[in-house]
C-alpha cells in the first residue's frame, strides 16, 4: 500500500501532464492529419482550380466541386478554371490525405486544426470560405482583377514531379 | 461472298468484304488499333500516324501467279521494310497483319512522345480529361517520360472562341484535322480550317458568326482531344462524375436520339441539372450526330419561367390555386360545354399524353384537333416508310424527292443523310419555291411557283425524272413552305398518289414522309387526332377548349380573338403563354425530361424517353392532367404510368399493336462501336443501351391499297392562283422555317440567343417595287399588329413576302395580304 | 461591294477564264496573287472577296493564304528581303549575312526598316544554295534573285532602291 502511495505522491510533486484546454493547446505532429485548408499563392489567388480529382480520389466520397470559368476581371485561381463551390462533409471524411496526393497545384493541405464538432449535420459541412486560408501579407482577396495574358497557365510548371 | 477476304490479324483469321481497312477488320474481332486522326464516319486521312502495324502479304510466284510457299506448305510471307498505317491500308487475300510486336509497340511510344511535345499538362482543368483518347492511348500506348526540353514546349492561345458556341485551345490541338474534315465532308460547312503548317498549324474559322454551322457541336465529340469544348458545357463537370440518361429530341420530327448528362448542383440548390446533351447513336435515325439545336436548346426545361402550380380565374384574374380547386373549376367548366368541346394539342406532347386527351375528347363527344398547319398525316400512316427503312443504306438506284421543305433548316440530321444518300449515289429530286441548301446534291432541281406544287408532282408522274420513277426504291419527303392546310393536303395527297403509280409503297425504303414542324406531330395522327381548316371559327364557336402544348394566342392576334369568343378555356402548358393568360384554367405540366413517355418520329420510329431529371414540384404529367380532369367528369382513364397508357394505345390502335415498353427498349449491335471504352475511336458519342425504337408498320402492308384515288386523271393545276392575287395588289405571306427560331422552347437557351432569327418580312426587290415598297425600312401588315423591318434578298421568288415562323411575326399559316410602308418616326429633339 | 472584282475587273475575268466554270475554285491562288499587288499582303477584305468570287468560305481561302508561305497576311515593307538560312547557306556565311545586315539596319529579323520600305526576313531554301549567302526580293508583283552577297553589296543595292523610290514620287508630284 505505502509502494502505491509513494506513486501517487512522486507524481503530485512532478509536472502536470494535462494542459488547461482549450486555453492552451499542444502542438501537433509534423504529419499529422487534421482539417482541410485550402492553399493561396502569394498574391491572394487560390491555388485551387476546381479540377475535382480530389473529390474522385477520395474514398469516402466527402467532397463536392463545382467549377467555373475565371476571367481577367474577375478572378480566382490561375488559369481558366476555378472552384465555384468545394465543400468537404468532414462526418464523411476519414483524413486518409489521398486528396492532397491527388492535387495537381498543392491547392489542398492537411492541416493542423482538430477542432471539428459540430451539433447537427449542416454544420459539418465545411464551405470553400471557411476552408480556404487567409490572404497573405501583401497579397489580394479573391476576385481580383488581373492584367491580361498574365495568368494563364492553371497548373503551375513543375520541373520535377518527384517535388 | 464473292467480295471478301481473308487476312490474319494477330495470329486471328477474320473475312471481311473487300476494301475494308486493317484498322476497322481488326475492330470487328475486337482487336484495337489506336487512330486519333482516323473515324469511321470519315474518309482515311493517315496524318497521325498512331495505326502503324506491321503488314505483310504472300509472296507470289511471277510465273505462275500462285503464292510461293514454304517448305512447311504454308505460304511464305513479306514483310515490307516499314511499318504501314492501318487506317489507310486495304485489306487484301492472304495478308497478315501484326499489331502488337516490340516495332509497333515503339512506333506507337515514339508517335505519342511527339504529339505530346507541345500539349499542355492541363488535363485537370481540361473538359475532355476522364474521357479523352489521348489521355487513354497515352496511359496504353505512351512513354512515361519525353526526351524534349519542358522549356521548349509551345505555348499558345488557350481560350480562342470559334465563335459563341464552340472554344478552342490551340495548345491541346494534336492537328488531326477531325473536325476540319467533318465540316468539310459531312456538313459542307468548311467554315473551320488550318491556317499555317507545321509546328504553327492551327484552327482557324473566318465566318460571320465565327464557326457558322448548324452541326458544330459534333465537333467537340470527335476531337480526340479537349481543343474543342462547346461553351454549353465548359468546365461543368468532370465526365466521371455525370449520370447518362437516354431521351429523345424534340425539336423536330427526325428524333434524335439523345444522352442528357445529368449531376446535382450546389448552384441550383441541390437539384439534379441537365449539364450537357450528347447523341446516343442510334444508326437508323441519327447515326451519332445531332444539330446545334438539339444539343443546345433543352434548357426550356430548367427555364425559372416554368409554370409551378395551377391557376383558376377569380373576378378575372388569374390566381393560384389547388390542384383539387383547380381539377374541380376545370371539370365544371367543361360539364357545361357539354357536345360542344374542342380538345387542341401541340405536336411535342407525348403518344401517352396525347392518347389522354383524344380519349377525353372521344368521351365528352367533342372534337380531338392538332394544332398544325400542315395535313397528310392519315396518308404517312397508309404510305409511310415501313419496317427495314433506313435513310443511311440508300444509294445507287434509289431516289428521294424532297418537296416544299427546306431540311437544312427545318431537320438538320435528314438533309445531313439526304446529302450522303445522294453522294452514294442515290437520286435526289429537290422541288421548291425558293433556293436552299439540299439543291447542291440534288441531281435535279425543280422550281415552281407556290399553288404549283402539284403541277411538279404530275410532271414527275409524267416521267419528268426518268431516274426517279425508275428507281428501285422511293422516299418522298414532303412539307408545307407556303401551304395552307389544304395545301398541305392536296400535295400529301399528290405525293401518296405518285407513290401508288410508281409502285413505291409498302416495302422498306419506300413511302411518304411528313416534315413536320413538331417532333410528335405523327405521333398524334396516329392517336387518333385530325385538323380543321379554319382554327378561328372552330375556336370562336367552342363552348369549352382544352389547349395543351399548343400557344395559338401568341401566334396570331385573330385566333386570340377567336379564344377570348370561346366558352370556356382550360390550357396545359409548362409556360404562361400568351394562350395560357387567356384561360380559365391553367395546369402546370411536366416537360419531357421529368417524366416517361414515346414519341413516333417523321420515319414513323416509336421510340421511349426517360425521366432525366426530377419533376418541378407540383407539375404532373400532361396525360396524368387529363385523367384526373376526366375523373372529375365521370370517365375512366389511365393514369397510373405511361407504360399502362402505352398498353391501351397498343390494344386500341391497330399498327401500335404488339408494341410494349420493353420491346421499344431493345437494342441491336451496332457499328461503328462508339462511347464505349474505345473513345478514341468513335468519340464521346453515347452507345446506345436504352432502346433503338420500333418503326411502324404501313397500314397498306397489313390491309393493302386503301386509300381512295383522290384524282382519276391528271392533278389539279394549282391549289391557288397567286398571280391573280398579286394582280390586286396583295402578296402571299408564307412563314419559312430557321432552326433558331425564338418558339417557347427555343428561347430559353440564351446561348443560341444571337444566332435567333428576328421577325421580319422578306420581298424580292421586284414584288417590293411591284406593291410599291421600295426603299422602305419597315412595312405593315394588314391585319397584324406593328411594323416589321423589310429586308430586300434577290434569290427569293416574285409575288410573296416571306417571314420567319415563330420568330414574333404573329401569324401561323399562309395567306394573302397586302403591305403598306410605315413612315420612319420623326426622331423628337 | 466587291472591292477586288471593282479594282481588277479584267484581271479576275483572265483569271477565272482559265479555269473550268465547274472548277473555278482552283483560281484561288492566282486572285490572291492578284489581292496582295498592291499592298503586298492580302487584307482580311480580301479573303471575304475572294471567297465571294468563287463561291467558297472564306475560312477556306484563308487556310491558303496560311498554307503557302508566299502569301502575307500582315502588312510589311514594300520590298521583302528573304535570305536562305539553311544549312547549305549558313555553311557559306548566310546566318552571319543576315545577322550583320539586321544590325546595320537596325533592325530584328521580320522587321521592317523605318522608311517603310524594306522588310528582312529568314526563309527556307532558295535552292541557289552555291551562290550563298543568296536572297530573293519581292515587290512590286516581281521576285528577283540576289547571289553571292555581302552586307555591303547589298546595301550598295537597298540604296540604289531608296533613290528609284524617291525619284519615283518627285515624278509624280
């Protein structure tokens, strides 16, 4: 009994290994899996061009895309293409990450939050606005309007794939 | 056969008939030799050089002309030095070809490693990309990596507009010239070219709008890349991600086979939506085309202008109501019309629908009527192509008189046949008041003045066309340019008359065709519907009308009076038409894409349509409609599906007899073999595995010659006398037909919105000077409401002034009136 | 309307003269010949013109127009100064001709000197590959051989042009 004691008191004169969440927070792995977040270029653009391929890699069927067609007054993402609507249903998802192997512009990341809860369904499904990441220093929110013939390409050129 | 060989496939002995090519013997036992550039609706071209095999044939002996052999015994074989391209190279006696060695294997990597040294790496936002052949013939066939510099890869326009139906990409082009050739040869629209050669090669279209052709869209479906996207369905989804359903087209009487692509959308709320129309191949009536039209005017279906719930008028106004409430005003209203009620149905409702309202019509003792200007259609029924007709295997002895129609505009996939049957050889006789664009295939072109149609018909039973009366087979395509109903008639009649003479009628491949202007109009002849001649009167002295599909208010301001005169009116329509505001009671009804149903096609094919997509609410069926109403009036009518309705219209109506839902659904093997997991070889054109129809048989096949002689001797002269008509002063105004009319079911398409013709009047500068209009911009006609811009044209005909049907000219049929000018408005300030 | 038919009215009938009326789309080539003489190019008129004449579509002439490299489609110099660069040539100094002679006019190969009257281009053989570095001009409707050149020749050449060019238009004002 005093052996079981002796535990108990070596460890109430130790540190704590709780945390006071959720004022404090522990960090993550480096490969952790956690919610989606949808990438930007520098310049605020989306890297996102609502090619769908994640929404076909994924196997539990949790994403939905709808595209449409950018233009120089208005535009999104690179290119001629972007996603008009992407939701992602994350009672569905499993985080297995095939949509970011999927992704051709690294548009979308895994990221560190696992903070999802939610009290009914709709909640659970996540918009492209609450996915997409905030515009960074120096750049502009989408749409922007863009000079012509400047963004034209909506999968940027990579010189290894191996990247 | 006489005409056939045999050849060695891959260690594989198949015969086929002589001068067919390696590439489509080797399709046939399912062997597959890759082709961009080749499609075997084309002629070979040989510019991809994807097909190359290895070919080789027997050896011959000079002396004796017998094949060298072996010492085995079996005939010794060379192998030329090259490899040859399957798709130009005729079969011959004795060849063996080898499609799959390390040679070819490498010549096939070496071909898509140049094609690929230009084409972008765009395939996650291409539209082509899940279903493009070089995406697929690159993972079969390809090499993994290229030896060329990724920096020295071209980089071209990516959004080239070829006008607002069709985009271009000039990077994706592999130059297979597909689409070049398809115009050039199919169509003859060579509104697409290449400019440049090389490396610089590139589409190009110089025509006023930009890629001016009513079949452009079949374009995009035989790219065998996405440089060809039609703007209709530009990023809308990705292929895999789309639900095909079989339907029909109901534009004109030819009825297309169709696939609608479906898919829900956040942007509708959720809702399933139509994203694109494919062609479902169907070799008897459309092979695996279809017009512009077709392709992109269904959104009428999805148009937010769409009735959603039934209306009853209150202290004259319409407001909405209950079904029930709705059902009771309108069963009320036609109880008291009692005898006196006149049933009116539009040609696009379904068989089912319009078996419903002929069979309440039949039950109150009123009348059933189509709402049409053109007669006849009790004529195609005894004379009309039977079973084993096939517009696509006529040829050398054949002929086809086309008569006072202008297929080109009024159903583009006929001319499209017509034009091949002609180059196979078949004749082609082409009558017509005015030029138009079947004449350059015919081998006789016969002018006439309208009221002479039938003149051309008794010369032609004279012998004026030796050809045609000779001919093995006859097809008499016949329409109404410039017809009234007894126009119509008498000419059907002319026609049916000259059928019966020749002895062209029933068998396959003969007979009479009606060029409707709805894609069901046969279907309701059929159902038991007839024509009147004078709608004003009919309508006027109406106690009660049921309209459905039909807008005769809003096509000519005196049958709006004549409506506003009847008793009662009850309208089923999917719009509020200009008819439908004048009602008593307005039904909403479903289009043909929310529900199931048959249409019977001009060549007399009963085929079946699916649900596409799900009903607005609140709308029913239009043969669900009429039941109910007939419930209210104490009458029994079917209303459980349109299968059960098909059952009573195959037990009631004597040629429909033994026709099921399943046996319309039945399918045939086909060639050539499209949308399947071959794409490269026959485009994204849909297989066909809903249903190919079922022609009708010609009733003077079952109970023989029926028909009274309608004339003993010679034909009447002519049906009316326009120079007598010219001579006081007035013109014979007839409505021609262009595809892109502004109907209610062609409007709502926006895209199509600047190739819609306007209203206007059309003069000869002669006739225009004649009635005393020249250099008048616009002109009043008698008894229309407004001023219409005049529009002067040299190739039309004297003494006529010609609009465009349902392009807001308020008129329906022919008739003659007189002009006046309109003083151009004293602009103020 | 037709402004071809209107600037060469006998020309376009010697033309078509000599054609099958059945098969008169074959003088495409000789009506665009007749199109650029004056401006040394065939303006976009011109392709709706020609098409009109012949009963094509425009898109087909103009795919002639971009088939065949001695048809323009964009406006240049009165004189065009094509040099051989292929490898016969280039062997014999031609790349290095025409390097040098862009330089002294101080220009970029396909451009055209500032008094607007010579356009310098790069072309493939001209089959004198033995008196490179060798160049053809065209102009005023005529094509003439250059042999054996060297940028001095040639300048020696462009000015004696400049001083016909210039007496030209005195004689005219």
């Amino acid at each position: 009994m005093f052996k079981g004691l002796l535990t108990t008191l070596k460890e109430w004169a130790g540190k704590p290994v709780t945390i006071q969440y959720p004022e404090e927070k522990r960090p993550v792995r480096t490969r952790f899996k956690g919610r989606h977040v949808l990438k930007r270029y520098e310049n605020g653009l989306e890297k996102c061009i609502g090619c769908s391929l994640c929404a076909a890699a994924c196997p539990a069927d949790a994403i939905f895309v709808e595209a449409a067609e950018n233009t120089d007054e208005e535009r999104y993402s690179p290119g001629e293409r972007y996603a008009r609507v992407y939701e992602i249903n994350m009672l569905r998802c499993i985080f297995c990450g095939f949509c970011e192997d999927a992704c051709p512009t690294e548009a979308i990341v895994l990221g560190d939050n696992y903070e999802l809860s939610f009290t009914d369904r709709h909640q659970s499904i996540y918009t492209k606005e609450m996915l997409l990441e905030p515009v960074p220093e120096g750049g502009k929110p989408t749409p922007q309007q863009t000079p012509p013939g400047v963004y034209v390409r909506a999968v940027p050129a990579m010189q290894d794939p191996q990247d | 056969m006489a005409n056939e060989v045999t050849l060695t496939i891959d260690g594989k002995t198949v015969r086929v008939p002589q001068g067919t090519l390696i590439v489509d013997a080797a399709k046939k036992i399912g062997i597959d030799v890759p082709v961009f550039c080749y499609h075997p609706k084309m002629e070979p071209v040989g510019m991809c050089r994807m097909c190359l095999v290895e070919v080789g044939r027997p050896v011959m002996d000079r002396a004796t002309n017998q094949p060298v052999l072996e010492a085995d015994g079996t005939p010794r074989i060379a192998f030329g030095a090259k490899l040859e391209t399957a798709c130009t190279t005729p079969v011959s006696e004795g060849m063996v070809v080898i499609t799959q060695n390390q040679k070819v294997a490498s010549a096939r990597r070496e071909v898509l490693e140049f094609l690929l040294t230009s084409h972008p790496l765009d395939c996650p936002i291409c539209d082509k990309g899940g279903e493009c052949p070089l995406q697929n013939l690159t993972m079969g066939y390809g090499p993994a990596e290229s030896r060329f510099l990724f920096e020295e890869k071209m980089h071209l326009a990516k959004h080239v507009p070829l006008g607002e139906l069709i985009y271009l990409d000039r990077e994706r082009c592999i130059q297979c010239a597909r689409c070049v050739r398809f115009q050039k040869d199919l169509v003859d629209d060579p509104v697409i070219g290449f400019y440049q050669r090389g490396r610089s090669l590139e589409i190009v279209t110089y025509s006023e709008p930009g890629f001016d052709s009513y079949f452009s869209g079949n374009t995009t479906d035989i790219c065998p890349v996405g440089a060809l996207t039609t703007a209709d369905f530009r990023f809308g989804a990705r292929p895999w991600e789309l639900k095909p359903v079989a339907s029909i087209c109901t534009h004109c009487p030819v009825g297309c086979n169709l696939t609608f692509n479906v898919r829900r959308e956040a942007a509708s709320g959720g809702k399933l939506v139509i994203k694109r129309a494919m062609p479902r191949q169907n070799e008897l009536v459309n092979e695996i085309w279809i017009c512009d039209k077709g392709r992109f005017a269904y959104h009428f279906v999805e148009s937010p202008q769409r009735l959603t719930q039934p209306l009853v008028r209150k202290n004259g106004e319409l407001v909405p109501a209950s079904w029930e409430e709705a059902l009771e005003a309108a069963a009320q209203g036609l109880k008291q019309a009692g005898e006196n009620l006149v049933v009116l149905a539009g040609g696009r409702l379904s068989n089912e629908d319009l078996f419903n309202l002929r069979k309440l019509a039949d039950a109150q003792r009123g009348k059933a009527i189509l709402y049409t200007h053109m007669g006849g259609g009790d004529l195609t029924q005894q004379v009309g192509l039977t079973p084993g007709s096939n517009l696509g295997s006529l040829g050398k002895g054949d002929a086809v008189l086309v008569i006072a129609a202008d297929l080109h505009e009024e159903a583009p996939i006929w001319w499209m046949r017509l034009k091949a049957a002609a180059e196979r050889g078949a004749v082609l006789v082409v009558a017509g008041a005015r030029p138009t664009r079947l004449e350059r295939y015919a081998a006789k072109v016969m002018r006439y003045r309208y009221g002479e149609e039938l003149n051309i018909i008794q010369s032609l039973m004279d012998g004026a066309v030796p050809e045609l009366s000779q001919a093995e087979n006859l097809v008499v395509f016949y329409g109404a340019e410039g017809l009234d109903l007894l126009g119509t008639n008498a000419l059907a009649q002319a026609c049916a008359t000259l059928l019966y003479r020749s002895g062209h009628y029933g068998r396959p491949n003969n007979g009479l065709v009606g060029v409707w202007k709805e894609g069901n109009a046969q279907g309701a002849w059929d159902m038991g519907f007839h024509t009147v001649g004078n709608y004003t009167r009919t309508l006027s002295e109406a106690a009660a009308v049921l309209i459905a599909a039909a807008d005769p208010a809003g096509d000519d301001p005196l049958l709006a009076q004549a409506l506003d005169r009847a008793g009662f009116v009850v309208v089923q329509e999917l719009f509020l038409t200009e008819t439908a505001r004048r009602a008593d009671v307005v039904f909403p009804a479903q289009s043909f894409a929310e529900r199931e149903g048959t249409f019977t096609s001009g060549e007399r094919r009963v085929q079946r349509f699916y649900p596409v997509i799900y009903p607005v609410p609140d709308c029913r069926a239009d043969f669900v409609i009429t039941a109910q109403v007939a419930r209210k009036l104490g009458h029994a009518l079917e209303m459980a599906s349109p299968a059960k309705v098909f059952l009573q219209i195959a037990s009631e109506i004597s040629h429909y007899q033994g026709l099921t839902y399943p046996r319309l659904a039945e399918v045939e093997e086909q060639w050539p073999p499209v949308g399947r997991s071959d794409l490269y070889y026959g485009g994204t054109a849909y297989d066909n595995r809903q249903g190919m129809g079922v022609a009708l048989p010609a009733l003077c096949q079952q109970q023989g010659w029926q028909l009274p002689m309608f004339w003993n001797d010679r034909l009447p002269e002519r049906t009316f006398e326009l120079a007598a008509m010219n001579q006081q002063g007035m013109v014979w105004l007839v409505p021609f037909n262009r595809l892109y009319d502004r109907g209610t079911t062609v409007k709502p398409s926006q895209l199509l919105e600047k190739r819609m013709v306007s209203a206007h009047i059309a003069l000869h500068p002669e006739t225009a000077r004649a009635v005393g209009l020249s250099g008048v911009e616009k002109v009043q006609v008698e008894g229309l409401d407004g001023p219409l811009p005049l529009v002067l044209d040299e190739t039309l005909p004297q003494g006529v002034a010609f609009y465009p049907r349902s392009a807001g000219v308020p008129a329906l049929a022919p008739r003659g009136v007189k002009l006046h000018a309109v003083k151009a408005e004293v602009q103020e300030g | 309307m037709n402004e071809l038919l209107q600037t060469y009215p006998e020309e376009v009938k010697q033309i078509l003269a000599k054609y099958p009326a059945e098969y008169k789309r074959s003088a495409v080539m000789p009506l665009l010949y007749l199109a650029q003489r004056k401006e040394g190019y065939v303006p976009r008129q011109a392709l709706e013109d020609i098409a009109e004449i012949l009963e094509i579509t425009p898109t087909e002439v103009a795919s002639i127009v971009g088939f065949y490299t001695l048809y323009y489609d964009q406006p240049a110099g009165r004189y065009r100064i094509q040099v051989c660069t292929d490898l016969p040539c280039a062997l014999r100094g031609a790349d290095r001709f025409l390097e040098e002679l862009c330089q002294r006019l101080g220009i970029r190969e396909g451009e055209t000197t500032p008094d607007g009257l010579f356009t310098v281009e790069a072309v493939k053989c001209l089959a004198a590959c033995h008196r490179a570095p060798v160049f053809q001009v065209q102009g005023d409707g005529e094509i003439e051989y250059h042999e054996n050149q060297t940028v001095e020749l040639t300048l020696a050449w462009m000015e004696q042009v400049r001083e016909k060019v210039r007496a030209e238009k005195e004689a005219q004002s």
